[in-house]
C-alpha cells in the first residue's frame, strides 16, 4: 500500500528538507530531531513516518514508533489504513510496536479494527500472527484501564 508511496513522498519530503524525516534506515539523526517535535506537530507526517515501522530491525523504526506512541487520535486512521492493508508483517508491527503504546483512550480507538482481525481474520492474518498479536493487544488494553 505505502511501500510504494514510501519512495515518492521521500523525495518529496527531501526536497522539503524536512530533517526529522529519515532518508534511510540508518539515519538516527533524524530520530533526533523527531524528539524535538510534539505528537501534534508530526500529524501532517503520519503518512511519511508509518511505512518506517515496515520492518522493526530498521534501526529508526523503534525510535519512530516510541515517538509516535505519543499521539493523539488524529493517528487511528493511519493506523487503520494499515491495518486494512495486505502487509501483515506491517500488520504485526504496527499493533505490537504502536497500537500497545499509545495512550489507553487512543488505544480503544485503534482496537477496532484490532477486534475486526481477531473476530474475522483472512487466511494470511492467521498464517502472519495478526490474528494472534491483535489478540494480544485486546487483553493488554482489558489490563491496563
């Protein structure tokens, strides 16, 4: 879904000389400057940051992630663009490494579509772990409210 539009909104956003933005996997600096931000600030660059956490050994997808566990509900629809797509391995990440870390009221909000895998998963949600990790987020949030 993204994957794609990953390479187009980089350059994009290279232009823009945005420095909070990774231009690599490597590129921790830019986590840096993420940090300086607020979870509003970065809501115009939901989009670009996301695809970031396709792969968690990326080593600015854990950085990325904790920062936009900070968020507030404008993140629940990106969230869900994902969660509506056919990366399961996104998939995963995105409930384990986000979804799990946001703030409890923000968290119910994204659970949604979490339930949906859980209550009607496709075959690849269950072959991945999707069905078992969206598990997994529902009791963590039935523990911690």
């Amino acid at each position: 879904m993204w994957r794609h539009c990953l390479s187009i909104n980089k350059a994009l956003y290279a232009n823009m000389n945005l420095n909070f933005v990774p231009q690599n996997k490597h590129d921790l600096d830019a986590c840096k400057n993420l940090n300086k931000f607020t979870s509003e600030d970065l809501v115009p660059h939901f989009e670009i940051l996301l695809p970031w956490l396709q792969d968690m050994n990326w080593p600015v997808a854990l950085p990325i992630s904790e920062k936009l566990a900070s968020a507030n509900a404008e993140i629940v629809p990106f969230i869900n663009e994902v969660l509506l797509g056919d990366d399961e391995i996104w998939k995963c990440n995105i409930i384990e490494y986000l979804v799990m870390k946001l703030k409890p009221e923000v968290m119910e909000l994204a659970l949604i579509e979490v339930v949906k895998i859980i209550n009607s998963p496709s075959k690849s949600e269950v072959e991945e772990g999707v069905k078992l990790i969206a598990r997994e987020a529902v009791f963590y949030y039935s523990h911690c409210v």
